[in-house]
C-alpha cells in the first residue's frame, strides 16, 4: 500500500508527538520523552506484529520508524512551549494516525489469513494500543478506556475496510484508496466527536446513605 506509506509516516510522528507532550506535562527528562515517543507511536503495531505472528515486528526491523519517534521526540523536548499550544493541528494528526493504524492493521490481519473479526480486532489493537501504554506509563486512565468516541471510531471503521475487501474484493489498484478513505472516515469521526462531545453511555453507580 504505498498509497499510504507517507501517511504511516505522519501517524508515527503525530503518536510520537503526543507521547513526548505528555511526558514534558509529567516532568519526565530526555529519556523519559523518548521512551513515551517510541511507545506511543509503535506499541499498537509492536503489540499487533506479535499476535499475528509477525516476527519480528515491523518496528524493530526498519529503523526509519524508530528515527521519525525519536526525532518527534526532541523536536518537543526543544520546542515543548510552542509545540503545546498547536492543540487543534495535533488532535487532527492524532486521529490521522488513529484511522491509518487502524486500516494498516486490519489490512495486515486480512494478508495473514485470519477471520473477519479478528482483523477488526488487530485493527483496533494497532489504532489504540500505542495511546493505552502512553497512558499507562504516564500513571492515567487510558484515553481508550474513557467515554470519549475513539476506540469505537477505530471498531466502526475497521469493521466497514475488513467487509469491504471481503465481499467487493476491489482491484489491487483501487483498495489502497479504499483505505485512505476508511483511514480519514475514522479521523473525521473522531475529530467530530470531540467538538461535538459525542461521548459513550457510562454506568453509574449509587452511594449508600
């Protein structure tokens, strides 16, 4: 999928961007900003590469991913004060790379014979995973776990890419389109429903009197 190679790129960055703010916000030094950059933008396909067997995964076997993190990372460790107030361009990278990780997983699940529903769920593992070990490492409730419209953008998404292969089976030419439309479906999904504080059914619970 060349077609979306550049747009990895920018997921990896964006993810890495994010993990890097979030360890200045922390008080974390260099090499806390680093590990939350590489984390953030490769944990979803590090974590994906081993369940489907891909061994070894993806990230430890090109180093061009690891440069781009780590180059996001420095660049807000430098630049931390101007980079924070960019907050709108950076949740749009962010949900880019939600929508792009979610297909490139559900489209490498597809290549290694697994069922339907399991490369939906390889999908969703790819989109979130990397912001659910930020979070973690960072001591916060996972943004995935909330009730902010993001895991399910990433189900939503990946369940429409996987039945579209699957039952139109489209030209070898026209799928990778077919991705990047799916990749910024999910992301214009996502962006919504922030501005427009779409948020999912929480379960409440009574205090005893």
């Amino acid at each position: 999928m060349a077609v979306l190679t550049v747009f990895e790129y920018i997921a990896v960055l964006s993810f890495a961007v994010s993990g890097s703010i979030m360890a200045v916000r922390k008080h974390m030094d260099l090499y806390g900003s680093l590990i939350l950059a590489l984390m953030t933008a490769m944990g979803g396909g590090l974590i994906r590469d081993v369940m489907i067997g891909n061994i070894p995964p993806l990230v430890l076997s090109d180093a061009s991913y690891l440069l781009v993190a780590a180059a996001a990372s420095a660049i807000v460790y430098l630049l931390y004060e101007r980079i924070e107030t960019l907050q709108y361009p950076l949740r749009i990278l962010d949900a880019v790379g939600l929508g792009i990780f979610t297909v490139l997983g559900s489209r490498l699940a597809l290549d290694y014979g697994l069922p339907l529903y399991s490369a939906v769920m390889i999908g969703m593992i790819s989109g979130t995973g990397g912001g659910m070990i930020r979070d973690l490492l960072a001591r916060e409730v996972p943004l995935v776990l909330q009730r902010g419209i993001y895991a399910m953008a990433a189900f939503i998404g990946g369940s429409g890419y996987v039945l579209i292969v699957r039952v139109l089976e489209p030209s070898e030419q026209l799928e990778p389109w077919i991705a990047l439309a799916i990749a910024f479906f999910i992301a214009i999904f996502r962006i919504l429903s922030v501005y427009k504080d779409w948020h999912m059914p929480r379960a409440y619970h009574r205090h005893g009197g």
